[in-house]
C-alpha cells in the first residue's frame, strides 16, 4: 500500500495508508452484487411476479417510464447516497474497512461525492472500468478521475490505533478539569489540536505551539491559566475528554 499525506488546515501532515486498486475493485464489486440483486429483485418479484409490467405496459408512454425510472432511482444514485450518508463509504467500503477523504484534510462534502459519482461515467461506465482503474494504477494515490477532480483520495482504515492517534487523553476518575469552555470545540477540533501539538513536540517547535494556543484561546475565549503554552494545551485536551465522557 502507498502511503498518502493528508495536510490539514493548521499545516500538519497526516499519514495515511492510500486503500489499494484491490480494496477498491472489491468493494466495487461488492456495491455491484448489491445494486445488481436489488434490480433482479424489482425485475423479478415486483415486475414479474406481481405483475408491475403488465400494469404499465398498459400505460402511456411518459407514465410507464416514470415507473421504470422510479424504481432505478436506488440504483442509479446508490454510491452517492450511500457515501453522503455514511461520510465516505458505501456497504462495499464498509465491508473492506476503507472510506473516501478530503486531501486537504477537510470531511468530504456532498459536492465532492457529486463530483465522483459524475466522473463514475467516463471512469467506470464509457470505459468498462478501463480509465479508472489505470488512473488508479498511475497515481500514487491511487486516485481515479472523480478523485483527482473532487480533490479526495480512498483510505484503508486497518491501521492499528492507539490511544496517541486518537482524541483521548488518559486521565484519572480523580481529575478537576479547569475549562469549562472546551465543549465549545467538537471532536474534529481536538483531533486537529492533538496532532498538531505532538507534530510540534516531536519537532521541537515552539512557535507553532504558542500559535496553537493563540488560536485556542481566540476560537473558545478561553485565556490561559497553566502558563506555559504546552501545558495550557495538554490540560485543553484533558478537559475535553473530561466533559464529554461525563455529558
């Protein structure tokens, strides 16, 4: 699998193992069986056995193909829904543990999923899978055409994780949190916030640290009270954890 660098919006590198072009043709095949089975399905039961097709055989002819299109609806808009809903995934990425992302570090956005439902024409259909699978191959990413366009790139997510990647902070049942106003930030906040600060550890570097407490401070009106600016940002963590495991 090809590493892919994901650089959020306070300018920290993210590392992530791109998904690879067999996790994706997989979970592709996986949402085809599905979408496939629910047109047997409709073809078969609704049209057939109950007798749907003689109904509107019956029809004119803009009422019998507004039924038709009414129930391809499902079908048709299945990968958009599904990834709209489920923030990046579908039940064929569900299944093999991998979801669309923004690279800029952003939640993808129901645009960006338009965006690669669109280019599924000339990635997937015109082409059989042909262009989508070698812009998959080429790119390191392993980006096909609708990626590259929405600017967003398939991860797996079978990484191991641990308490270090992760918004929580091990803290006692002992513990008197001090800032009430971090419930003003929400879990991508501190995720931001934790990445950045141990990014800045590991580099020693102090400047984006005071940085990341000015922007603290300015976004929950929260003035510093543990003097040194890691510290004050250490216990902005701690607090978190602290009120929403106790909401």
């Amino acid at each position: 699998m090809s590493e892919l660098t994901i650089n959020t919006t306070q300018n920290v590198n993210i590392n992530f193992e791109a998904a690879s072009v067999g996790e994706r043709i997989l979970a592709y095949l996986v949402d085809f069986l599905i979408k496939y089975s629910y047109l047997a399905f409709v073809g078969y039961f609704i049209f057939d056995y109950l007798g749907l097709g003689d109904y509107i055989s019956n029809l004119d002819r803009w009422s019998a193909i507004a039924i038709v299109v009414l129930f391809l609806l499902p079908f048709m808009f299945y990968s958009l829904v599904l990834e709209s809903l489920f923030e990046g995934q579908t039940l064929g990425k569900r299944l093999l543990r991998i979801k669309v992302v923004k690279i800029d570090g952003y939640q993808a956005s129901f645009g960006d999923y338009l965006i690669r439902w669109i280019l599924r024409i000339i990635d997937v259909f015109f082409s059989s899978g042909i262009v989508g699978l070698i812009a998959m191959v080429v790119n390191d990413k392993t980006q096909r055409l609708g990626d590259i366009s929405a600017g967003t790139a398939v991860i797996t997510l079978k990484n191991k994780v641990t308490i270090n990647s992760t918004i929580l902070e091990d803290i006692g049942e002992a513990y008197v949190p001090i800032y009430p106003l971090v419930i003003k930030l929400s879990d991508n906040d501190v995720r931001i916030i934790k990445e950045t600060l141990n990014t800045a550890l590991a580099k020693n570097d102090l400047d984006v640290i005071v940085k990341l407490k000015d922007k603290i401070e300015s976004v929950t009106g929260i003035k510093n009270q543990s003097g040194k600016s890691e510290d004050f940002i250490k216990t902005i963590l701690k607090d978190y954890n602290y009120y929403t495991q106790n909401m």
